[in-house]
C-alpha cells in the first residue's frame, strides 16, 4: 500500500511539473520575407474621420431627374413655404423630423449642403436617384437601406417643399 501511495504521489508531482511553468519565448527579429505583425510594430495610425453622406456638402450635384436649373429668389416666398409645409406635413413628416435625423434625414439646412436641383429631382424621383446617383445611392446605405418612398409629388408641390426647407 506504501509503494501504490508513494507512486501515485510520483505520477502527480511529474505531471504538475510537466503541466505548468513552460513558456515560449517570442522572437523579436523579422526573417526575409516575413511581414511584422501589429504587436512586433507598434503604429500611431492617423485618426479617420469620414464625413457621413447626410452631412457631406456637395453644393454642385444636380442630381439625376427633371429639374436641371432652379434660381431661388432672396426673399423666401412665405405663401409658397406655408403650402409646402402642409404637403410636408402631410407626405413627408412620417420619416423626416425637420430638425432631427429619423427615418431619413432631417432637411434643416439641406440647401448648405444640396443644391436645390439635387433636393428636387431627390423628391420627385427617389427611385432613379437611389439607382443614378452616388450621393442618394450613399444616403440609403447610411440610413440602413431605408429607400425614400416616392409621394408622386408635382413639380408645383415640390417647389413648395423647397420653399419651406429654406424657412427652416
């Protein structure tokens, strides 16, 4: 019974000690052909910022659709915008909060940021301007494929819509 006692003791101890305390050492030189890994080389990466598309600023894209020239006037056309928030109201106000992002984005000072074709030719053909346009295409990615649903505005009630972005 000494002897089981004594050998059950030996296996245990070998086995502790041939369990615990290895450790590889890690190289700290690069052979040819070999590429650092990111631990062997520590890099201060630059800081990326990447402007999202609802905020990037393209003042020259007209976008793709019916209105390729639009002249707004100084003065803000206040029946015109009062029109324009009714239909905005009425059509648009389930994805756009006009200050705030939601479904889709928030038109406040959208002419600082679009032309006032691109917001258009936007309203009145989401459809052609998702498949034509990168800056719309960029938009229903950031919006996780939300599509803008089109409201088959006219021209006239767009151009209201429009109006009432700019008292925004």
């Amino acid at each position: 019974m000494k002897n089981i006692m004594k050998s059950l003791a030996a296996v245990a101890i070998l086995t502790l000690i041939s369990c615990g305390g290895k450790e590889e050492k890690k190289k700290d030189s690069i052979q040819i052909g070999q590429k650092p890994t990111a631990t062997e080389t520590p890099k201060e990466e630059p800081a990326v910022t990447e402007t999202k598309p609802s905020e990037t600023i393209d003042l020259t894209n007209k976008g793709v659709g019916p209105i390729k020239n639009l002249e707004l006037p100084a003065e803000i056309d206040q029946a015109m915008a009062a029109k324009g928030m009714e239909v905005y109201k009425t059509k648009c106000m389930a994805c756009h909060k006009p200050d705030k992002k939601f479904i889709g984005p928030a038109p406040k000072d959208i002419l600082k940021r679009r032309t006032p074709e691109w917001i258009m030719n936007m309203i009145l053909d989401p459809e052609d301007m998702i498949q034509k346009d990168p800056l719309a295409k960029a938009l229903l990615i950031e919006f996780n494929g939300s599509p803008m649903a089109n409201q088959n505005l006219t021209e006239e009630e767009a151009r209201q819509v429009l109006e009432y972005f700019r008292t925004l």
